[in-house]
C-alpha cells in the first residue's frame, strides 16, 4: 500500500432535471477521523449514506464535505378553477342588472380571487430518487479524486520521509564511529574527569573515587541509544515499506527517535560529538513535522 497524506480537495458537480448540485471535500491533519459535513435544508436525509461513504475511503485527517444545490427557475402553472367561474356565470346570468352597468364579462370573471390558481410543478418521487442516486454517485467520484490527490501527495511525503530517515541513520552511524568513542579519547576524558575531582577535594577515598569514575563511564557511553537509533530507523523504513494509514504509528516512532538524540547530546562529552547530535536533533525534528500529514 502506499502512504497518503491527510491534505486534499476535490470538487463533483452535476445536473438532475432542473436540479444542479455540487460536493466540494477538503481534508485537513487531524488525529483521527473528524467529519463536518454541510447538506442544504430538506435533505439531511443524505447525510447517513455521505458519512458511510467517506468513513469508507479516508483513514484519518478533518474533513469538510459540502453539498449545493439548486433548482431552476420553472415556468409557473396557471390552473382555473371551473366549478367557481361555472358557478359565477350561472349566478350573473340571473341578475338584474340596474341601468348604466355592463354585465360582466369573462376577463372580470377571472380576475375573481380563487377563480385562476398559480401553481409550481411538484417533483415526483422518481426525480428525488434519481436526484438522490446522483448525489451519491458524486459523492463517491468526488471522494476517489479526493483520495487521489492525498496518494500523490504521499507519494512526495514518502520520499522526504525516507531521505530524512537515511540521514538520521547516517548520523547514527557517524556517532557510533566518532573518534571521541574511541577507548583511548575516552579514558583520557575519565582521567581528566578523576584528576579535577581529585584536585577539587582531597579527602575523596578510593571507593567513592571509584564510584565516582563508574558513574561518569555510564554517562560517556551511548551504546545503548546508538542501538535504540538503529532499530527504530528500521521501524521506521518497515512502516514506509508498508504503507497505508500509519501515521500514528510513524508519530510515535518520531518521538523515540527525538528522545535517543536528546539524550545522546546529553552525555556528549566532546565538541564533535556534540555537534552530530545537534545535527541529529535538527534531522529527526524535521522528520517529526513531516510525519504530522501522514494519514
């Protein structure tokens, strides 16, 4: 599988009778999967199907889903109402009209309240329901170009995320292999080290001069952190291997990694040394930023 990120847009549009719709998506980082989504008055009916759907094709990330839609103008309807002209006209025919007053004629008659009715056309069932289809469909287009998008992104993802994960493991290599490691730079340091706690008080016996010595050994060796860096850069290549919705997992990693060089400058007793955990520290901050826009 490949690795996608969580950033994308995409936009679906289309007609159904008089009816035009569209979805627009956007897909921001989040920690889980966040749905907001926005369906016009009278149709929230859709909103089960849209959330089934969405919830299908995308992992993590906030997303907002959009749907428009909008009628066309149509042409009202004029309806007459005949039993009440009929009505009317039987009523006018037997009055008696005084004198100076025309009877009446037909454009008076229905002009008449009630007697022509405007009307809009009613939608019939069958066009909600293929209104409603196509909304689906749309929906489901829109989401496929939106994941496209999230997978090419990815793809650019993975490759920052790999180049940044072999520089780590440079680093770590380099600081396995520093000459302030070697067993001669290091028992000069511890020599120097016992020499100033000498120098510094007098009264140090042998024993907590031991002890003293023992302790500063632990804190120069990085062993230990060297060989945690090692593993979890290649937890990590295994996850990139992989792919799919590792993000969390790659976030965790992150921060073991950001641990180990902490504490590897911690006991860095040497300005070279020092200088590539800086450098690590940098590196494997970096790869944590990055690794927040993986779904």
């Amino acid at each position: 599988m490949t690795l996608r990120s969580m950033t994308g847009f995409a936009r679906e549009a289309g007609d159904t009778g008089p009816y035009r719709w569209a979805w627009e998506i956007k897909t921001v980082n989040g920690r889980g999967l966040d749905l907001r989504l926005r369906l016009p008055p009278g149709h929230e009916g859709m909103g089960e199907t849209a959330r089934q759907l969405i919830g299908k094709m995308l992992g993590r990330g906030t997303c907002h889903a959009n749907l428009t839609l909008a009628r066309a103008e149509q042409t009202p309807v004029a309806r007459i109402n005949t039993a009440m002209l009929n009505g009317l006209i039987d009523t006018v025919k037997g009055l008696a009209l005084p004198p100076g007053i025309a009877p009446a004629t037909l454009d008076g008659l229905l002009s008449v309240r009630g007697v022509v009715e405007i009307i809009d056309e009613a939608d019939d069932e069958a066009l909600l329901a293929r209104l409603a289809a196509d909304v689906e469909a749309g929906l489901t287009r829109a989401l496929a170009a939106l994941v496209g998008t999230r997978t090419e992104e990815g793809e650019a993802l993975a490759a920052i995320l790999s180049a940044q994960i072999d520089r780590i493991a440079e680093l770590a290599a380099a600081a396995e292999t520093c000459p302030a490691r070697q067993p001669e730079a290091i028992k000069a340091r511890l020599a120097a080290q016992v020499a100033a706690l000498i120098d510094s008080d007098r009264r140090l016996d042998e024993t907590r001069l031991h002890q003293e010595a023992v302790l500063i050994a632990a804190k120069a060796d990085i062993r230990e952190e060297i060989d945690r860096l090692k593993s979890h850069v290649e937890s990590v290549r295994a996850l990139l291997a992989e792919g799919g919705v590792i993000g969390r997992r790659l976030d965790f990693l992150a921060q073991e990694l950001s641990r180990e060089a902490n504490t590897l400058c911690a006991k860095a007793g040497d300005a070279s040394l020092t200088a590539i955990g800086l450098d690590l520290k940098t590196v494997v901050e970096q790869f944590r930023e990055q690794v927040q826009n993986v779904e």
